[in-house]
C-alpha cells in the first residue's frame, strides 16, 4: 500500500465516534482501580459508580444529539467499522440494556457473598463489546468484538461461584459458545480463504471486509465454499440469537445463570445476534437470499414453535422466560426476513427488541427482587397471591407478561403488530400463520404465571400442606427499585399509545 | 390548519384527562370530583365556542394527525368541521355543561359522585369524538365509546336490579345495531377505498361511484340502534333508570341524536330508497311514540318517548332531504327535551325520587321555577308559534306537505299525516303530563312537601328552559336573522357567531325546507298544526282534570290503557325470539361447543400441544454430549437448504 492510502485510513480513525465505548472501558477501569484503592468491596460505593456512570453516559449522548441525531452511513477506522443512525440507536438500547443488568445485579449481590467489582467491570465491559459488535463492518472486528462479549458471558454465568447450578451453566455455556465460536470462526476462514483466492474471477483485496466480500458473493454465489463458509457463519450466529436447533443450551444456562445475567444474555445479547443477523443476511450475504430466505423463514417457524412448545408446560419460571425468549428470538427472526425486502422492516425490528427490552427487564426486576436468597429453582407456585403480598410487584410482572403476550395498549401489542404488517406486506403468509399460533400459545402460559399471582385461584384443602414453600418475602423496596419497576411498566405503555415513537423508529 | 387541529385534540383530551384524573385521585372524595368534572365541562364550552367562532362560518374544515403510518398505509386521527358538526358541538359544548352543572345539585346525596362525574367526563371524551371523528374507523370507536359509558350510567344504581337490567338491554340492543353498523364500514371502505367521510361524498358528488343502497342500509343499522329507532326502540325507555342528568345529556340531548348527526355527515352517500326507508320509520315514529307516551305513569318514561317521536321527525327531515333542518330540529330538541329532563329531575329531586306522574300534583306553585321552565319547554315541544320548537318541528311537517303538493311523491302525504299525528300526540301527552303534575293538589305527602331545589339546578333551568326554549329559533324568523333586536343582539355577538347560526340553521336548513312549503301557497297547513296543538291541550285539560290521582284513562278503559302501555308488545316479541328461538338456536350452538369445539378441537389441541412440549422438554436432557450432537446436525440442516 502506498502512502494515500495509509493517510486515508489514517484520516477515517476518528476516535471521536467511539466515545462510548472508551468511556465504557475507562469506566470499567475506574471500577477496577476503586477495588484495589479501597479493598473493601464496598458494594454501594461500586454500584453509584457504576450506575451514575452509565447515567452520565446516557445524559452525553443524548446532549450530543441536541445537534441532530446521526443519519446517514459513515464507514470509520478504513471500513473497521460502520455508524449508522441503526447502530446509534442499538448503543442506546445496550447502554440501557447494561444500565438495568448493573441495577438488578445489587439486588442480586447484596444478598451472597461474592467478588463484586467484577461483576459491574464485566456488564460495562461485554456492553462496549457489544456495542462494536453492531458496528462491525469485518469479518476480524465482528469475531473479536464477539468474543470479548462470549467471554464475558463466560463468567457472569458462572458468577455464582457458591451454586451448583450456575457453575453447570456456566460450563455449558463455556462448551457451547467455544464450539459455536469454532465455527464461526471456521466459516469466516473459509471465506476470506476463497474470497482472496487468486485463482477465481473477481477475487477481493480485502475479503473480510463486508462490502468487498459481497462483491465476491454476489460474483460467486453457487461456490461450495462460500456456502460452506456463510452457513458455518449464520450457525455461530445463531447460536448466539438462540434460534433452532442452536437453541439446546438456552433453558439450562438460563436457569443455572443468575437472574441479571439471564437478563443480560436474553436482551442484549439476543438483540446484538439479531442485528448482526441483519446485517450480514442484508449485507455480504445479500447475494445468497436464493436459500437464506428459505432457511431463516424455516428456522423462524421452528423457533417459534419450539419455544413456545416448550414453554407450555413449565413451571420454572426462569426456564419459561429462556424458552419464551426463544420464541421472541422466532418473531424477530420473521422480521428480519422481512426486512430483507421490506425496507422499514428494521426500524420495526429494533422497536419490537426495545418493547422487549423493557418488558424482559420488568419481568426479571420482579424474579430478581423476589429471589434474594434461592434463585435458580423458582416455580410458578412461589407467585401465588402475589397481588396481595406485594401489589407493586404483582403490577409490574402483570404489565411485562402482558406486554410479552402482546396484549393491547401496551408497547409489546404495537411491537408485534408493526412486525406482523412488515411480515404480511413482505408476503410471509405461512410465517406469519405461524407466529399468530406461537402468539395464541404464549397467552396460555404468561398468563397462567399472571393468573398465580394476581386471581386467587381455588386449591384444594389437601394440596394447601403439600404446596411448595413460599420464597421468603423480599425486604421492602427501595425508592429505587419502584422506580425501575414503575418506570419500566410506564414506558411499556407509553410505547404502546405513543405512535411518534413508533413513527420515529420507523424511520431508521 | 394547525391552529385548528390542536384545537379539536386539546377539546378532545380535557374530558379525557378530567376522566383520568377522577379516577385515579377522587374516587372517594365527590366534592372533588364533581368539580374536576364540572371545570372540564366549562373548559369544553368555552374551547367549543372558540373553534366555532375560529372558523369562518362557511365550508368545511379537515385536519388530520397521522397517527400510525407504515409504508403506504396509514391510519389518520382526522377532524372535519363544518356546519353540522358546529351546531353538534354548540350543543354538546353548551348543553353538556349546564347539566353538568344540574348534577351537582341533584347528586348531593349520592354516595358514588365520583363514579358517576367520571363517568360524565367519559361520556363528553367520546361524544366530541363522534362530533369531531372525519372517517368511518374513528367515529366508530366513539361509537363504542358512548355505548359503553351510556351502559356505565344507566347502570349507576348498579345494586337495582331494573338498573343493571336496563343497561344490559341497552348495550344488547345497541350491539345488534351496531354489527350492522361495522358490516357497513368493512362494505365501504371496500367500495370507495377510502372511509374518509369528505372524500366519500366528493366521490359520489364528482359522479366517480354510485351510491350503494346496501352501505347506506348498513350503515343506517348504527342510526337505528343509537337514535332507538324503528324496531330497535325498546331499550330508551329502560335507560331512564339512570340518574336523571344522564338521561337529559345522554338519553335525550346528545348521544341518540348522535344516531341523526352520523345520518346528516354521511347524507351524501345514501340512496333514495335509503332516504325513504329513514323517512317512513321515522314518520311511523312520531306517532306511534306519541301513542305510548300517553300510556306511562312514570314521567321519565313517558318523556322517554317523547324523545323518540322527536327523534323521528329527525329522520323525517332526513328522509325529506333536509339535513340541515334535522341537524336544526335536533338543536331546538336539544333545548327544550334536556330543559323537560332537568325539570323532571328536579321533581324528582324534591320528591325524593317518587316518579309517578300521579302521585304528584300542585307543584308549580311549590316549584315556580321548575314550573315555568317545564311549562315553556312544553310549549316549545309543541310547537307552539315563536317558540324554539315551533321554528324546526312546524317546518318539517309543512315541509313534507310542501314536497306532496310540488308532486315530488306520495310517500310524502303519508310522512305529513303521520308528522300531524305526532304533533297532536305531543300536545296530548305534554298537557297530560303539565296538568297531572304541576296543577291542582299534592297527590302524595312527598309532593306536599317539595321545595324548589338549589340553585345548582335551577340556574341551568333558567338557561335551557325560560331563554333557550324560548328562543333558540329566532335566529330564523325573517326580520329577526342577523339583526336581532334591532342589531342590538347582533353587535354583542361576534360576526362569526351570527354567520354560524344563520349558516348552521338558516341557509342550509331551514331556508331550503321553507321555501318548498311557501312554494305550495297552503296557508292553512301551520294553522292546521296550531289547532291540532291548541285542541290537544284544552282535551287533555278537561280530560284529565287538574292534579289526578290516577288516569282517567286507565280507570275507564283499561283495555286501551294496556294496549298503550304495553307499546306495540315489542318487548313481549323480542322476549318471544329470545326466549324461544334465539335460546333454542343457542342451545345448539352450545352442543356444538362443548362438544366439537371444547371436547374435540380447543382439549385435542392443548393435549397436542402440551405432548408435544413434554415430548420436546424431554430432548432438554442436560447433557453436554447430547447438545453438542444437536449442534452438528443444525448444521446439517443448514446445509440441507444451502445445497438446494
């Protein structure tokens, strides 16, 4: 390469645009740095740290958007990687995403006995992660970025170190994610092997970098090894949305993994498989939709049906949420079909992972906030009388499920709706049948947790003495934890009678 | 139109925020809420006159927010304005706050005011949306909207049983009207492309479509039920066992005459045969209504069918073309039926809730206030010369004896009988019930000791009843439009108000339909209706004397008595059908359900789907062997799909 060329790679470096991640990292640090200072794993101390800080963080960038919000599409770092008004919106929902995880992991700490710095150091950590992920327009920035966030997965879902049933998840999850990462990565060699081949017509300089390698794809889409190669690519992504049959270790790590961290891995994580999904099937592998198409339609149908399936006839409640999570992951798997011909299909995408978000969160805030001391074996029949008990509580879990359900006025009824009208004005009929029945099934069983903790339901006198012991009762909440649990359910409805937000995501 | 838009979704949101506000904070505490209510009302009032005078007084103003849009499809929250919906939110803007007002007086003592004003706030939220709604998918969620808050008010006494049945037979019967109603939406929209209530008449205006007597069929079942016309009458009269504010706003002034206003919106898009048809039922209407008035005891229910033969001869303006002048007669009925309800609500108030006509008596020298206003409005329902009613109903009857004479059809004569008939039966039962119940001596100790009510109640009185029934017409007589009182009137109003009430009532309506009677040179059809009206009120003076203590009818000629009493035995039909054909067919069906549908499909299906999901939990076995060989056959299956 000659030096124009250095100079303007040089010029597209604009660090300024990564700020969040640095901050992140710096403030991952900061935490570090606070635990060898003062020793005394101060866990308020870490937790204002770690929560103003994101606060502060999301108080920035919203003031850097008092000069408009991003659009249009700026490739940085000589095509490392790309910001669109896409990824900008996908920081937000990370950095909120992050903010709840580090909020639900107070509550989950105050109450074990375990290292505590790390647990906020890592959240910030697989966040920044995260959010280069979405931004990655190569192959070595995807998998790198993917890593770091695997990594950090790693250990928060063996975090407690004191359960079995979070190291066993952990484990799994650690086999799983390194075969899932293998191959991934397997295809991405294949790739930027045949793609650089000089041997084949229209051989690329720089294959792993998006937009050159679909030149190559879309020259070559019948070459065995670009197929072998973007299939073993779209199962390592898949592995991370959690679609069928990538889908096994979901229940198990879910309810071995401590709730915030099932938060984490439901939400975010989830969300960055989906975008990144989307970018490939819509970036390098446009050339390939002959049979991406087929595939991604037949797996969002076995999705939805296996998780919704599956989820019936649970009666752990963090299993129903990992199994319902992968029909959630079917839905969105439907939207991304859709978005590969129907252009606003995106912004109805990423509106459907934020109404998810917020009603995830809420469900998981209340799992979180009632499991202080057992926390992988929570049964339906814990939930009983809830509404008596703790009417909050009982309000919000109501308000999330029924937002998961998709039940009208609230955000996860609009969400459904928007990626319905996207499904059916993309032509997805057989899929979109599909996901009607997945939605009927998912009633049942929502609001089979919400009939246990709101109706009083007759139990027969026998039964009274056998039923399982209550978990014992949370102690009283803080001001912040009505807050999150308010704030969540309120957004939910304000997504779901607002139209100009949903308007506003549209437009992405 | 900005200014305009903002406006309307502001007038829209007071009430609603009012509702919200009720429920949440004041549920327990009525003084509060009633006053939340109250200060929304007048909020309304004065938003509604600043729209009217905003606007210029001529043509159509639209404004449409975008509320949902994806891709090509969109879904708009629209507003259109012009004549009818100026004078309907004059109305609902006006008369909505004096009995707003009225309540506070008559539910002092009642132990759910937080309920019930909520209620109200609901109420006025849905209403302004039917007023203001520009497309058939909008107006139809008012739609709802009213039905469902008419049912909560109905059923403010909740714990009595006629008042919890009444509301079930409301929202049932408004329900049948209503599948109609929807069937016709789905139908045009289909046919026009479009549900825009503008648009769909421009393309029938512009020659584009034909009218489709199917969709103004239709789309006349909503009319039917909510103004309870021909055959869906029956539940008006069981809704006055709500409060009887509710009745005067909901059951009298506003919401049934939302039946009329959809009527006139839509007027552009009927079929001849569909005007015909509107004609007839409520020609047949004003007489047979006015039949059964005479057979109730009970003062609200005989005003109750009042309000239908004067919603009849609404739709017989309709039906004789004149839209305007049915939007006109529903204003002057607004006035002087809300002024009867209120006044009967006072009565009711001072006699602590006796509502026997005949167990009343004497009490205009009790009440002088309620007395007089009742004693106008009486006048004015009759159409007695230069009162508010006079200016609309008398026009209607000349009107169709008018289009009779210029040989525009025979079905007119029949209208110009039956409306005669009508105008004859109201003086009839409107002396009935004036002599029974404010002349001669207390027929009850309750009627012995009523005293007039506060003046929460009778300040609305005196608005409605001694000034607005009076004269709310007079912006019509010749000589009297635009220059009031010699210009006096005029300067104190702003010109647009003028405009509006000349353009509103005037030229649209009134004019036209007065022309066609002055065209047939019959002189002697209004001396006709005065005689029929001045004949009903001295027979029924001598008939039933002065303060009866029963119903000289009903002693004399029981069977009579009954015949009208039991009106038209529609009741005892549709019990019939329920009973015997509806419950037969039902019981069918429940076979069907239990056991097709419960036994075989919804069980079969749950039992599917819940083996399945056992079958698949099972392959959760847990083991990292197992799941690590699931992996490879994912990718398999991938392969499978990239190979072909």
């Amino acid at each position: 390469m000659n030096l124009e060329a250095f100079q303007k790679i040089a010029a597209s470096n604009l660090w300024g645009n990564l700020l969040p991640e640095i901050y992140l990292v710096a403030l991952c640090l900061l935490l570090l740095v606070f635990e060898m200072v003062f020793r005394r794993q101060d866990l308020l101390l870490l937790f204002r740290v770690a929560l103003w800080g994101q606060v502060l963080l999301l108080v920035l960038m919203g003031l850097s958007y008092f000069g408009g919000f991003p659009s249009g599409r700026e490739e940085l770092f000589g095509g490392l990687l790309v910001q669109t008004p896409l990824t900008e919106t996908m920081r937000l929902f990370f950095l909120f995403g992050s903010l709840l995880v580090s909020y639900l992991g107070t509550r989950f700490l105050r109450a074990r006995n375990l290292a505590r710095t790390e647990f906020f150091a890592i959240t910030l950590l697989v966040t920044a992660a995260l959010m280069l992920l979405v931004q990655s327009n190569q192959f070595v920035l995807l998998f790198v970025a993917l890593e770091t966030v695997t990594v950090g997965f790693y250990v928060l879902v063996a975090y407690a170190r004191t359960s079995g049933y979070s190291l066993e998840a952990g484990l799994k999850y650690l086999i799983m994610g390194a075969l899932s990462s293998g191959l991934l990565l397997f295809g991405i060699v294949l790739l930027y092997g045949v793609a650089g081949s000089p041997d084949l017509a229209g051989a690329v300089g720089d294959p792993l970098h998006f937009p050159s390698l679909a030149q190559f794809i879309a020259a070559h889409p019948d070459n065995t090894l670009v197929l072998a190669g973007s299939l073993l690519v779209l199962s390592g992504i898949a592995f991370k949305v959690g679609a069928v049959p990538f889908q096994i270790w979901i229940p198990d790590v879910y309810q071995g993994a401590p709730t915030p961290v099932s938060a984490f891995l439901a939400v975010s994580s989830k969300a960055a498989g989906i975008i990144v999904l989307l970018t490939l099937v819509t970036g390098p592998f446009a050339a390939l939709s002959g049979w991406t198409i087929p595939l991604i339609s037949t797996v969002a149908v076995l999705t939805i049906l296996y998780g919704n399936l599956t989820a019936l006839p649970q009666r752990n409640v963090k299993r129903i949420m990992g199994l319902s999570g992968i029909a959630h992951a079917g839905y969105l798997l439907m939207g991304v079909v859709a978005a590969m011909t129907v252009d606003w299909a995106v912004g109805a995408i990423v509106f459907y992972l934020f109404t998810y978000l917020l009603a995830s969160f809420g469900v998981f805030g209340v799992m979180a906030l009632l499991s202080e001391g057992q926390d992988a074996d929570q049964e339906l029949d814990h939930y009983e009388d809830l509404a008596k008990r703790q009417p909050l509580l009982a309000a919000a879990l109501t308000v999330g499920l029924a937002s998961l359900a998709g039940i009208p006025p609230l955000g996860g009824f609009i969400g459904k709706l928007v990626l319905f009208i996207a499904a059916f004005q993309a032509g997805l009929y057989t899929l979109l049948a599909f996901s009607v029945v997945g939605v009927v099934l998912s009633i049942y069983y929502y609001f089979g947790w919400v009939r246990e903790a709101v109706f009083r339901v007759w139990r027969s006198a026998e039964g009274a003495g056998s039923a399982t012991p209550a978990l014992p009762e949370p102690r009283s909440l803080t001001g912040l934890d009505r807050t999150a649990l308010v704030g969540l359910s309120v957004l939910t409805l304000i997504l779901g009678v607002a139209p100009f937000v949903l308007t506003w995501f549209l437009q992405l | 139109m900005e200014g305009l838009s903002t406006l309307a979704t502001v007038l829209l949101l007071v009430p609603l925020a009012s509702a919200a506000v009720i429920t949440l904070f004041f549920r327990r505490s009525g003084k509060a809420a009633e006053w939340v209510s109250v200060v929304a009302a007048g909020i309304i009032m004065v938003l509604a006159f600043v729209l009217i005078f905003a606007w210029s007084g001529s043509g159509s103003l639209t404004a449409s927010i975008p509320w949902l849009v994806l891709g090509d499809f969109r879904i708009e929250m629209g507003f259109l304005f012009n004549a009818e919906a100026a004078t309907m939110l004059a109305v609902v803007g006006f008369i909505g706050f004096f009995i707003h007002l009225f309540s506070i007086g008559y539910m002092d003592d009642d132990p759910a005011q937080g309920r019930f004003f909520a209620g109200l706030s609901i109420f006025m939220f849905s209403m302004l949306g039917i007023v203001l709604a520009d497309n058939l998918f909008m107006l139809f969620i008012f739609w709802e909207l009213v039905g469902f808050s008419s049912y909560m008010l109905i059923a403010h006494y909740w714990d009595k049983d006629f008042a919890s049945a009444a509301s079930k037979k409301a929202f049932v019967v408004n329900r049948v009207g209503d599948f109609g109603f929807l069937i016709g939406i789905v139908w045009a929209y289909h046919y026009f492309g479009t549900a825009n209530i503008s648009e769909m008449s421009a393309l029938v205006a512009s020659g584009e479509k034909d009218v489709v007597t199917g969709i103004g069929l239709l789309l006349m079942c909503g009319f039917v039920g909510k103004s309870a016309q021909l055959p869906l009458q029956v539940w008006l009269t069981d809704a006055m066992a709500g409060p009887t504010p509710v009745s005067a706003l909901i059951h009298a002034a506003t919401m049934v005459a939302a039946g009329i206003y959809f009527m006139v919106r839509i007027f552009g898009i009927l079929s001849p045969f569909t005007l015909d048809w509107i004609l007839w039922s409520g020609a047949i209407m004003t007489t047979f209504a006015g039949i059964c008035a005479l057979g109730q005891d009970d003062i609200k229910k005989s005003l109750a069918y009042s309000t239908l033969a004067h919603l009849g001869y609404m739709a017989t303006a309709i039906g004789l073309g004149f839209p305007g002048l049915a939007i006109m007669h529903m204003a002057m009925h607004a006035c002087f039926k809300a002024t009867l309800f209120l006044c009967s609500g006072s009565v009711i108030h001072a006699c602590h809730h006796e509502q026997n006509m005949f167990k009343m008596g004497g009490l205009l020298r009790r009440m002088p206030i309620t007395g007089i206003a009742f004693l106008i409005a009486s006048l004015s329902i009759s159409a007695v010369p230069f009162t508010a009613g006079y200016y609309s109903k008398d026009t209607i009857i000349a009107s169709a004896w008018g289009l009779f004479a210029n040989g525009s059809g025979g079905e007119y004569l029949g209208a110009y009988i039956l409306t005669v008939l009508g105008a004859l039966f109201t003086a009839l039962y409107m002396g009935r019930m004036f002599f029974v119940v404010f002349l001669g001596k207390p027929n009850s100790e309750k009627a012995a000791k009523a005293r007039e009510s506060s003046v929460w109640m009778t300040l609305p009185l005196i608005v409605l009843g001694w000034v607005l029934s009076l004269g709310a017409g007079w912006f019509v007589q010749p000589g009297l439009d635009g220059s009031w009182l010699g210009g006096a009137m005029t300067s104190l109003l702003p010109t647009h108000a003028v405009e509006f009430m000349v353009q509103g009532f005037g030229n649209d309506g009134w004019k036209a339909a007065h022309a066609v009677y002055e065209a047939s040179g019959a002189g002697w059809v209004e001396w006709l209706n005065l005689a029929c009206v001045l004949a009903g009120f001295a027979f029924t003076f001598f008939y039933y004397g002065r303060g009866p203590s029963a119903d000289r009818l009903e002693v004399n000629h029981p069977a009579v008595f009954q015949a009208v009493e039991r009106h038209g035995w529609f009741d005892d039909l549709y019990d019939w059908y329920v009973a015997k054909v509806q419950q037969r067919f039902a019981d069918i069906l429940g076979f069907l359900d239990i056991f097709l549908i419960a036994g075989l499909l919804v069980r079969g299906a749950a039992g599917v789907a819940g083996l399945t999901g056992t079958l698949l939990r099972s392959l959760q076995v847990g083991s990292v062997h197992s799941y690590v060989y699931w992996f490879l056959i994912g990718i398999v299956f991938f392969w499978i799909f990239a190979a072909t």
